[in-house]
C-alpha cells in the first residue's frame, strides 16, 4: 500500500514532491497556534503557476464531461435496448432515469467525504467505480442487470460533479475563478446534448451496447490524467504537513495541529448535518421556489433527448443518426450561455473592486434574461417544429436560444442560493441538487405520452406556458428578496433573529475561519466587536462565497460566489 501510495504521488501534477520538503525549523503557525500556509507556499493550490492549474482544472472537468455524457448516451440507443429486451421504448428510459437518481448521492454522499478524506481519493475511488459498473451495463445479460449498472454508475460518477467544483475552489481565487466557472457550466449542459448524437449513429450502426463501449473507452482514457490530479483541499494538505511536523519531532512543535484536527468534527457529525439540514431548508421560500424552477428547467433538458426525435425523425423521417444531430445546437446555446455569463462576472466584479456593494438580488440578472427568454423561446421552437414544411434549420436555431436560456437560469439561481444563505448555501444547494435530478430522472417517462396526446405544439406550449408563470419569481424576488430573507431563519440578513443553537456555533465558526483567510483582507482588518450585519455585508462585497457549493458541495463554511 504503501509503494502504492508513492507511485500515485509522483504521478500527480504538484509542483513538488513531498519527500522532497525539509521541515523548516520554526514551522509557520497562524495567530490560533496552528499550521497553516505562510505567503507565497508552495503547498497551497493558489500560489501553484496558472498552467498547472489550468491543467488540473481541465483534469477535473474531463471527469464532469464523462458524467454528463453518460447521463443521456443510451437515449439515441432506446429503440434497440426496447427490441432486445421486450420491453417498451418507455421503459428502456429508466435506464435514463435511474442513472440520474443517482446523482443524488453526490451532494449527500461524496462532498461530506470529501471534506473528511479529500478530494483526490474520492476521484480516484469513485470513478474507478463507475467504470467498473459501466462493465456490467456493456455486458448485461438482461434488463434488470442493465437497470441495477445504470444506477451504480450514476452513483459514483456523481462524485465528479459535486467535488469537481471543489477543485476550482481549491485553486482559483474569487475573480480568477470566473473563466473556469464558466467552462464547468457549460460542460455540465453540453454533456447531456452530446450523449444522443453519439447513441443515435451507434443505434443506427451497430446496438445499444456499442453506447456503454464509448463510455468506456472515454472513462479508460480519461483515467490517465485522472491519477495526475493531486490534492487540492487546503485543510487536508494542512494535516499532512502538521503529520510530517510531529513526526520530525521538533523542539516545542511536537503537538502542533492543523486547524481542523484542533476541531471536534466527526463523520458521524458530518453526515447528521449534510442528510438533515438540506431538507429543513427545502421549505424556506426562496429556496423552495428556486428549486421548483431548476426542477422544471432540469426536466425539460432531459425531455429535449425525447423531444427531438419526435421533431426531426417521427415528424420529418430522418434516421436514428441525422435525427439527433439538431442537439447540437443546444451546444452552441450553452456556449453562447458561457458567453454571456462570463460578461456579467466581468461586469460585476468590476462593481466589486470599486467598491460599489452588491445584495443578492443583484445576481438575478441572468435569471431574469433567462425567464423572459424560456417561454419565448418555447413557443418559438414547439410552433416552428410542430409542422414539418418549416425549414429545420428554424427549430434548431429556436433551440440554440432555449439552451441559451436555461443555462442563464441556472446559472443565475445557483449565485443567488449562495449569496442569500452563505454559511448555508452548501445545504441549499443540496437539496437544490437532489430536487432537480429526481425531476430530470422523470422526463424520460413520460414525455413520448405527453408529447403523443397534444402533439409538439401543444405540449411546447403547456411547458411554455408553465415557463412563463414561473419568470415571474425571478422578478419578484429582485423587488421583494430583502424582505423575504429578512423573514427567513436560515438567510443571514436584515435585523438580528431568534436562531437555534447549531446556527450560532455556525456562525462563530465562519467568523473564526474568516479571521484566518488569506484572501478577504477587509475581514482581516475587522474588530472582534464587528456585528453580523457588517460581517454579512462584507463577505457581500469581497465576493466571499464559494463556487464549489453551486453544484452540491458540502461544506458550509467559507461560501464564496460563482463569478
């Protein structure tokens, strides 16, 4: 195990070898006694050159596009899958639907663990994992078989979304983290539209089966620059440093520690909070109505894999392959989407470095652009697909713009959970994660009904006309979001409020971590006398959120915004 260990470790991508660093003798301690990073650490992922981190960044992403590519590369394959196991084209979607369940155990399961453990072994084990149970869906011999894999590989692989995140927190400072924020959410809506092109040609060529060998061959190769990926979780670098100190026995630092291991934090504890709290915030208002919206717009992203082959090969005649190939232009959206949220970051981080203060609601900005764009864009592609003499370019261009909706929507809701709830936005945005997942893991059976009895046009509109109702809560959360988080237990704003026992230790917590970050000096710079209101407002307005926690991560502390 051990020879293990060292080969994995000159096989990653850090800028140095740990059997290499002499432990100085006066080690660097912060102000609480503890080990921590002095400026300029080589250790520390920040201070790593931008091409190193680039790399790990892209390492990282790679493993999101495997998991999102798997999600929906058997849809082209129904029809085959139906036929060779007797069952229905309805049925052969649960195995859509089951992956997709899955993914519910990344922000429940592998973020607490990844807060325990760190986030390179998580990667190495779980993905592993997923490609060992992809070997079952390649091989099934029978539906059930088939069913069983689908939902173990969406399990494990949704350790890849919800800590991949984590990584570009790890290495990227608030601004800096904008770019590749951006490039993860796009990834996260090109994935899924790229898995039904790729499924309809090998449907059409060879069978189902040749979908999970794509899977395969993609999750080997990507396996290669997955063991290059080091460890990027600053307090777990810090216990290993603090381990290497103690074991040096140097005069006066034999009990030195890092500051989580002075913490009487537990996995047990961990999993009590990460499997209780997220569900308490479910009902407050802004979280309830954000996750009824991102469920809606989940499931419509994995309607569209239905959807499409109702539009352009029951409708038009075109084959399993060419039939899938309007997806595509969901990719330009996304992209198109990445686009437009990179200028917004840009806009508002340079509100920020002036100084100008910025409440939550100001993030809603995308959200808004994508609420009025959804419906529009619905109508726009239901009419124009529903009668086969309209051009086909026109539909697909209509969906180039849907896609480009939803992600602004998604993107927009997920800065505004994490900047409304802060120390709680990781729960938030767990429940978020799982609401909209189990929506998206019922698209697949019942869209072909729906679509079937009201025709394309009819049941673009009955989304459509859903869409529209729910733009307006984007809207008025941007008039009435202060007041409502000023009548919310969980959102840390407005006048003082009656809080539970969890909460204020909590919030102690984040007030003591935030003394010790090397990033927002302002807080540095504050008193111990500072109230809650100054403190909120100055996490505000030094962008003191974290990304990590937009897609599911767990760990509340230290929230910081995706930019």
């Amino acid at each position: 195990m051990v020879e293990l260990l060292r080969i994995l470790s000159r096989a990653t991508a850090k800028p140095y070898r740990t059997g290499h660093l002499e432990v100085e003798e006066r080690p660097y301690l912060n102000e609480n006694g503890h080990v921590d990073f002095k400026p300029g650490d080589v250790e520390n992922p920040h201070n790593w050159s931008t091409t190193r981190r680039w790399y790990v960044t892209v390492c990282a992403v790679l493993l999101v596009v495997n998991a999102t590519f798997a999600s929906s590369a058997p849809s082209g394959c129904f029809p085959s899958v139906s036929e060779e196991f007797h069952v229905s084209e309805e049925v052969a979607g649960l195995v859509i639907t089951l992956f997709l369940l899955g993914y519910c155990a990344g922000p429940l399961v592998f973020a607490p663990l990844s807060e325990f453990y760190g986030r390179r072994w998580i990667f190495y084990s779980t993905f592993l994992l997923y490609i060992a149970f992809n070997f079952l869906c390649a091989f099934a011999p029978n539906f059930a078989s088939l069913l069983v894999g689908r939902f173990f590989t969406g399990t494990f692989v949704s350790a890849a979304l919800s800590n991949s995140p984590g990584v570009l927190a790890d290495l990227w400072d608030p601004i800096e983290r904008g770019n590749t924020m951006a490039v993860f959410s796009c990834m996260v809506w090109v994935g899924p539209a790229l898995g039904p092109v790729v499924g309809g040609f090998l449907q059409l060529t060879k069978n189902w089966r040749w979908s999970f060998y794509v899977l395969l061959w993609f999750g080997g190769i990507t396996t290669i620059p997955m063991f290059t990926i080091p460890e990027t979780f600053g307090p777990i670098i810090l216990v290993h440093r603090a381990r290497r100190i103690r074991k040096a026995k140097i005069p006066g630092y034999e009990n030195v520690k890092a500051p989580v291991e002075e913490s009487d934090r537990s996995l047990l504890g961990i999993y009590k909070v990460a499997l209780t709290r997220p569900w308490i915030i479910l009902f407050d208002t802004i979280s309830f109505l954000c996750a009824l919206y991102m469920s809606v717009v989940y499931m419509l992203l994995y309607m569209l894999f239905s959807i499409y082959p109702i539009v352009f090969q029951q409708r038009r005649g075109w084959n399993a392959g060419v039939g899938e190939l309007p997806l595509i232009g969901t990719v330009v959206g996304s992209f198109i989407g990445a686009v437009i949220v990179l200028i917004d970051s840009k806009r508002k981080n340079d509100k920020i470095q002036r100084g100008i203060p910025m409440k939550p609601e100001d993030r809603l900005t995308l959200a808004v652009i994508g609420g009025i764009g959804f419906p529009i864009t619905m109508f726009w592609f239901a009419w124009t697909a529903e009668y086969s003499w309209i051009h086909w370019a026109v539909p697909t261009v209509a969906g180039v713009f849907l896609a480009t909706s939803l992600m602004l929507i998604f993107v927009g809701y997920l800065n505004y959970l994490v900047d409304s709830y802060l120390m709680y936005a990781a729960s938030a945005i767990a429940v978020n994660t799982v609401c909209r997942s189990a929506a998206g893991a019922a698209a697949p059976l019942f869209t072909n009904y729906m679509f079937d009895a009201l025709g394309v046009g009819g049941g673009g509109s009955l989304i459509g006309g859903v869409a529209a109702v729910l733009a307006l809560i984007p809207l008025a959360f941007y008039k009435y979001g202060e007041r409502i988080r000023v009548r919310s237990r969980f959102a840390p704003t407005g006048p003082k409020k009656v809080r539970d026992e969890e909460a204020q230790r909590i919030e102690e917590d984040e007030k003591s971590k935030a003394r010790d970050a090397d990033n927002p000096s302002q807080l540095l710079e504050s008193s111990s006398t500072t109230t809650e209101e100054e403190e909120t407002e100055l996490r505000i307005e030094n962008g003191d959120g974290d990304a990590q926690k937009a897609l599911g991560e767990f760990k509340d502390e230290n929230v910081k915004v995706i930019r």
